[in-house]
C-alpha cells in the first residue's frame, strides 16, 4: 500500500463529528418518537425532531463519507415526528 490509499481510509476530523452528529439525530429522533414517554423524559416532538433534523443537515453538508447516514437520519426523523406526533396527541402531552 502506498501513502495516498492508505491517507483515503482514514477518516478525517470532520467524517467523525458528521458521523457523531448523525447518531445523535438518531438517538433524538428515538427520544422524540415515544422513548421519551417510555423514560418519562419531557419529550416534546416539534422541538426535538427539529434539533434531530437539524444535526442530520448538518451532518450530510459535513462529510460526504456520512451523506448516506444522515439521509438515513432524516428519513428516521421524519417518521419518528408523525410518530412522535400521533403518541403527544394521544396522550395529551404536549407537543412545543
């Protein structure tokens, strides 16, 4: 192996804070969808799937090595607010 495929492997600085920012808007997604209730968190949808969303953007523009993941985590926040949504409606929780 020479020099420059071994320096393409690695990841850089910014591959690992995108894929980090990419967990994190799943962890939140998951928060916001009914884990939150489940742990009797303060889980309000519309702002933690904004912040969730948000990360997921964040994470695509950061790092072309994550862009998958963090399409993954978009999708997973979008199902997880009309999820979210549906449960704070429900059980009359509320939902900012």
């Amino acid at each position: 192996m020479s020099t420059i495929e071994s320096q393409s492997d690695r990841h850089s600085a910014a591959d690992v804070v995108a894929g980090l920012l990419a967990v994190a808007s799943i962890v939140l997604s998951a928060i916001a969808m009914g884990l939150g209730l489940l742990l009797e968190l303060d889980a309000r949808p519309v702002r933690t799937e904004t912040v969730a969303v948000i990360l997921a953007l964040v994470a695509a523009r950061l790092s072309e090595r994550y862009q998958s993941l963090a399409l993954k985590a978009v999708l997973f926040a979008t199902v997880a607010w009309v999820i979210g949504m549906t449960l704070a409606v429900i059980t009359e929780n509320p939902l900012i």
